[in-house]
C-alpha cells in the first residue's frame, strides 16, 4: 500500500524533464569529446592512440621483450580487451596487426610471425593462428616506465592501472605517422625518417626560436615505407609544414629495362603510399581495357617478397616517359597523401599544429620524462644510501650487532635503540687488516630500515672483502647523487642529457641502422604535354554499324554500305557508315545528352558487337537518334518533338565523360527527335500532322545548351481521354539550299526536288500541306 504523506520520498523512478535540445546536445558533446580524446587524435608526445598505448603495455606487463618469445595474438588482444581496452577483439587485433605491418608502419612496433597481411590488400590471419612480440623501437617508447616517468591512471574497472602517456624516447608521431576520424575533425600525418626528426630536435634544442625554413633542411618531407618519389615542390612542402595542413605528391619509382634488339618494358618497383598493389593492378588493367592509354599494351604482376611491376609498350617507338606521364594521370601510380597535423597537444586539447610545434612538444615532453626519472632515481639513491650506512655502522661494530640477534627477544626494536655513537669497534691491533670502514663515524642510531637491512643481511655478507664494496658502492652513489642534483638545477644540462639520449636513438634507428635510411626520394615533376588522343592511334579505315536495338560493332576496312549484315533474332541495321579509328564517334540521345565514342575503341567486326550502353551511360528509356562522325567546326541542327530547337557547333557537343554532357533541355513529355548536320541556307519542318513549313536557316539561334526557339506551331487537341494534347507535333526537319530546291526519295527508287518557295515563311508558322508525291511518312529521307 503506497504512502499518501506527501513529506515522504517517492519510491518509484524519477522522471526529469528537459528540453530535448539541450539533451541532445549534452549527450552529443559527451560522445564528441569522449572520440576526440580516447579514441580518434593521437597524442603528440608518444604519437599513440590509447588503444595503441595499451596494446604495448600489455605486451610489457606479458614480458614479450624484442629479445625473448613470441606469444598468441589472441593472448595479446585477450589481455588487452579484459584489462585495458573494453572494445572489441576485433578492433584491437586489427590495430595491434597494422603495428606490426612494415608496409603501413615506418618503424614497426609489434614483430609479428604469421600471416599480418601484404601489400596486395589481404587481411591478417585469425589471432589465434598468429604470434607476437615488441620490437626495440616499442622498448624505446616505454623505457623508464618503471621509473615513475609518466602518470598512472585506473583502467576502466578500477583494478588495474594505465600510463597515461609513454615515456617515448623518439618522436613517433611524426615517425609513424598516424590518421584518425573524430567527431568534427580528422588527423592524416605521414611517416617521417628518425635520423631527419633527431637532427631536427638536436637543432631546436640548439636554438628554440628555430625557423621553419632551417627545419625543412633536416626534414625535407614524409619518409614513406613503400618508398615512392615525392614531387611535391618544396615551397609547397615548407607551407604544409608551418600550417599543419597540405598534401604531398607522391608517384611510383619505375625504370627501363632493356630487352635487346630494341624491346624494353617498364618495371614499377615501389608504388605509392597506402596504395594496394592488387587495385592497382585492377585499375591499370581496365586502363587497358578502356584504351584510356593506348601506349600501354599488357601490364604483369611479378611480385615476390620485392615489388616488381611489368608494364609493356604497346610499340617500341613509344617514348617511355610519356608513357609514364599518362599513367601517373590515369591511375594511382601517382597520389596525393593529405597532411593533417591534428593532435592532443596535451593529452586533452586537439589542435592542428605546424611541424615545429609537434618538435617542441615532443622535447618537452621528454624534459619532463627526464625530470622525473632523475627525481626518481634521487629518491632510489637516498634510499640505498640509508640501507649503506646501517651495514657500515653493522661492520663497525660486529660484534654487538650479533650479540643483539642472537639473544635479543625483539633484535629490531634493540638494534634501533642502541646508541652506537658510543660502541667503537675495538682491538684494531688485534687485527693484521685495518678495515677502510673503521676510519667512518659510527651513526647515532638506526632507522627502521638499516635494521631491517641488516636483519636481513646473509652471513656471507661478512666477509672483509664486502666492506670494500660497501666502501665503493657508496662512494660511486653519492658522485651519482651530485650529478643528479646539478642536472635537475640546470636546464642547460637537461637538455645537453637530451642530446645525448636522442644521438643514442638516432644509432639505433638512424640511417646507418638496418632500415633506417631513406626511402622516399626526391624529384621535379617532370610534367608530360597532353597529346591528342588520336594521334597515339594508329589511323585505319573502319565501318561503323549499330543496330536498331544499340549493338555497335566496327569492321576493318571500308565495306560497301549496302553489304548484308547479320544482327541478333528480332533486330535489324539502323545504322551504317564509313570511318577511321582516330574519328570521334557523336551518339545524339533522344533524352537530350550527347556520348563521344572512339573509333578505336569500338568492338571488332566479328559477332554482333557490343550493346552501346554498356560504353556510354545511356538510359535503357532513351532512344539513339543519330550516330555522326565529329568533324570540327561543323554545325548540327538538334529539335524535340515539341517543335523547339537551335543550331550547336560540334566542338560543344563532345564529352569528356561516360554520362555525357547534356545539349537540349526538354520539357516534361518532349523528347530530342532530330540531330543533323547542317547543309544550306534554309530549313524545312514537318509535322506529323502533314504541315511543311520553310524558313531561312538565319532565324535559328547558334546555341551551346538550351531549349530552343518554336520551329513550328502545333495547336491543342483534345484527345481520346479528354486531355489536351498538340495536334502533330515534328515529324522531320532537313536542311537545304533554296537555289537547289528540296530532294526527296521516292518509293520507286527515284528522287524528286521541288522548288520550295510557296512554303517560305516566319519561322514558328503552322505550314501548309507538302508538294504532291511528298512521302506519306513524313520522313525526309
């Protein structure tokens, strides 16, 4: 029974109002930030992603040292899921198996034995069929973690802890680069050399208000592991260096490889940049295919462990750099790698950062990392210094200390309530060995600890030669104390430290390092002129034909026009005429779009062809009106089955493209009915409703792309239906020569002409009935 007190709490769920904007809202910016700081943006003190950073912790805290055994991935990502990274097995898989892939990675971070995937696109293996293991440039990154070097944080569960950041004893922002999709924002950096990036750092530290101009000499551009050229100039670069923003040029390295008796082949043996060698392979396949680079006659595959790319002229008079210069346009032989430099400048705040600024926090960061471990290591040397001085004072006086434990009821409380400022060790005469440590000051007492020490002291630490250790071991940590106090005073010597820690990185990494020197090279961008398609094709006589139903095909050679033609069951001849392959080929479709087709790349005469619109984006709804070898300058006169229309030049109906390029604007019900070239002064309309109208070519517009101007006047029936619709509509349109007079051919074979002056009049008339014998189709020709 529930309590009517109104003074009483509710026990049942509490329901909060809002407006829904402002939940939105909230909730959104929740996901936003929580993708842009954990998940997407690298930091730009060790260049990781937190799911990165907890991939190699946890290899750490599984021993699986560069040196030592390799381990299951599935172990890996098994430890890493459950203590650090409540994601999916997938997700951190893929992201520990693309650290471990030196086609992605400059400088690999996890040693992978198994299938981690290749170059030509193929996924990894399943984790449980594959093992792992750190590589050195990983160690370097978590070096000093033991040494109170970063914060620690909790894991997701709270049972554990996690660096926030790793030490990173090497810019590997910039050395592996990094690229992520956040909420708003993205990052793309590519991979830079270490040897370039210290040198850069070494200089910076030299001088901190460091132009970018003085780093670009030390960093001159990306270090790609596949290598390429990069052809990018180098004012370009200097920009997307300062700004943190750009793109880098990037094209395969190839060379000519003689055949003898004047054959060769271009072999391609590094391709660009995140590029997958078997799309690649694909796409100049279809380059082939398409004859968009006629130059180029087979391409091969002759990959082992090493690239290797076989491209083969089509001719071996082609100039190979032209060659080249058409494939570096038509495939991804060449790309561009966008540079993004947006980072965690601190580990919370996102910020697109120039190069210099990605430099200095990463020096700032390792000043900060050397600080602490130095602090760190003050505080190990106090400590063993205090143990030092319970054995000294121990040795000292021997003699008591074992009195103490051996008949002592509680030998620690007795031994740190001794006063051995009094006890002396006694009977040196009686002794042949003076000990060093006599000549030491006896401590005023013991501290908890020295007790402990010496409690726990092994009884072959008795010997006189340990005093000598104890001696020497003292001596040596407090010189080492000193130097530490002085670094940590001087940031002078902090950075002179640096120096010196990233000169060892640079040996171990740099280019005198297996795999440590550059790859990417540098190159100007030897542009190659556009050549006319046509004139890289062999010009040969053909014979265009095309079925009513749209198969194309082009037999060799100039056949006679009235030849018998086989089509396919249901279809017949539409078209038919005479051409060269280097002609360019104008389909007019009735939806108003012009296609170019070139006489090359037509199918060959035998079989019945292909259908057009597998070459051309035609709708199946779209009818071809005419097929017309382009000639330049020459003019075509286009109309729509609403009587509007204008004359085009040919040069503004060529497309570029598959889909066309659109010509005529048609109504709702129009549809393009006419496309013929002009020949004469005058021109002549008819109607479907037998109308013929003439009127002077002059009253037409030359237009690039419209509707058009009336032709002729239809007037509005009403229909079957009731619906008003245009009583005709064109039929027919020509031109001619009024001198001339107009020819049409006749049913028995013959062709009449008619003088056509009693049909003259303004253009967009009605007309009159046709000449007698005119042909009941309505059709000029």
């Amino acid at each position: 029974m529930s309590s009517t007190d109104p003074n009483e709490p509710a026990t049942g769920p509490i329901q909060i109002s809002e407006p829904l904007s402002r939940a939105i809202g909230e909730r959104y910016l929740t996901y936003a930030l929580s993708t842009i700081m954990h998940r997407a943006l690298p930091d730009a003190r060790d260049g990781l992603k937190p799911v990165h950073r907890r991939i190699l912790y946890a290899m750490r805290e599984l021993r699986l040292s560069s040196s030592g055994g390799f381990r299951k991935s599935a172990k890996i990502s098994g430890d890493v899921m459950g203590n650090y990274h409540p994601h999916g097995d997938a997700a951190i898989y893929d992201a520990m198996a693309r650290l471990a892939q030196d086609f992605n990675v400059r400088y690999p971070l996890v040693d992978g034995q198994g299938n981690f995937g290749n170059i030509d696109g193929d996924n990894p293996a399943a984790s449980r069929y594959t093992e792992a293991r750190l590589t050195a440039a990983a160690e370097a990154l978590m070096e000093g973690l033991a040494e109170n070097a970063v914060d620690f944080r909790a894991n997701y569960d709270g049972t554990l802890e996690e660096p926030v950041v790793l030490p990173a004893a090497f810019p590997n922002l910039l050395a592996n680069g990094a690229s992520g999709i956040a909420v708003g924002m993205a990052t793309n950096i590519p991979p830079h050399n270490i040897h370039e990036l210290v040198d850069a750092c070494l200089v910076m530290i030299k001088d901190r208000n460091v132009t970018d101009e003085a780093l670009l000499a030390h960093v001159p551009g990306p270090d790609f592991p596949t290598g390429g050229v990069i052809v990018e100039p180098r004012e370009t670069i200097l920009e997307a260096y300062r700004t943190g923003r750009g793109s880098f040029r990037t094209r395969a390295r190839w060379q000519v490889e003689d055949l003898g008796r004047g054959t060769w082949q271009i072999v391609v043996t590094e391709i660009p940049y995140q590029v997958q060698k078997s799309k690649l392979i694909e796409r100049l396949a279809e380059v082939i295919q398409t004859k968009k680079v006629p130059l180029l006659a087979d391409v091969r595959d002759e990959s082992a462990d090493d690239i290797r790319i076989v491209l083969e002229p089509r001719s071996k008079n082609v100039d190979a750099d032209m060659l080249m210069g058409m494939l570096f346009r038509n495939s991804d032989l060449e790309t561009r790698f966008s540079l993004n430099m947006n980072v965690l400048i601190d580990g919370r705040t996102p910020k697109v950062c120039s190069l210099k600024e990605v430099l200095r926090a990463f020096l700032d960061h390792r000043r900060e990392v050397l600080i602490r471990r130095s602090r760190h290591r003050v505080e190990k040397i106090d400590h063993r210094l205090e143990v030092l001085q319970g054995f000294i004072t121990a040795f000292l006086n021997l003699d008591r200390v074992i009195d103490i434990i051996r008949y002592d009821a509680d030998p620690k409380a007795a031994l740190m309530a001794e006063d051995w400022a009094r006890k002396q060790a006694r009977a040196t005469s009686e002794k042949d060995y003076v000990s060093p440590l006599s000549l030491s000051r006896a401590a005023d007492g013991l501290t908890e600890v020295q007790a402990e020490a010496i409690l726990n002291m092994r009884l072959r630490s008795l010997r006189r030669l340990e005093e000598i250790e104890l001696l020497r071991e003292r001596d040596d940590l407090m010189r080492e104390r000193a130097g530490l106090d002085a670094l940590l005073a001087s940031e002078a010597l902090q950075w002179k430290q640096i120096s010196g820690e990233l000169k060892d990185i640079q040996k171990q990494f740099g280019k005198s390092a297996p795999g440590g020197a550059r790859r990417s090279a540098f190159a100007d961008a030897a542009e190659v002129e556009d050549v006319p398609l046509e004139a890289m094709i062999e010009r040969e006589p053909i014979t265009v034909i095309c079925s009513r139903m749209g198969w194309i095909r082009a037999m060799k050679g100039h056949q006679p026009l009235d030849a018998e033609v086989k089509f396919k069951d249901g279809d017949e001849g539409r078209f038919i005429f005479h051409a060269e392959t280097t002609d360019k080929i104008l389909l007019a479709g009735s939806n108003g779009r012009f296609y170019t087709l070139l006489g090359a790349n037509l199918p060959g005469g035998r079989g019945m062809g292909e259908p057009v619109r597998l070459m051309v984006d035609l709708p199946n709804e779209a009818e071809i009106i005419d097929l017309i070898v382009y000639r330049p300058g020459a003019k075509y006169i286009v109309a729509s089955s609403t009587g509007e229309g204008f004359v085009v030049l040919a040069d503004e109906v060529v497309a570029q493209t598959r889909a066309g390029k659109q010509v005529m604007n048609l109504g709702e019900d129009a549809r393009a009915i006419v496309c013929k070239p002009v020949a004469g002064d005058h021109v002549a309309v008819v109607s479907k409703n037998r109308k013929l109208l003439v009127f002077p070519l002059e009253e037409l517009p030359e237009m690039s792309r419209g509707k058009g101007v009336r032709l002729q006047k239809y007037n509005l029936a009403r229909g079957r239906q009731g619906v008003l619709e245009l009583d005709g509509g064109l039929s027919d349109l020509t031109t001619f020569d009024m001198a001339k007079g107009l020819s049409w051919a006749m049913s028995n074979g013959n062709t009449r002409t008619e003088p056509m002056a009693d049909w003259v009049a303004k253009r967009a008339g009605v007309g009159k009935a046709p000449p007698h014998g005119f042909p009941r189709d309505n059709r000029f020709t």
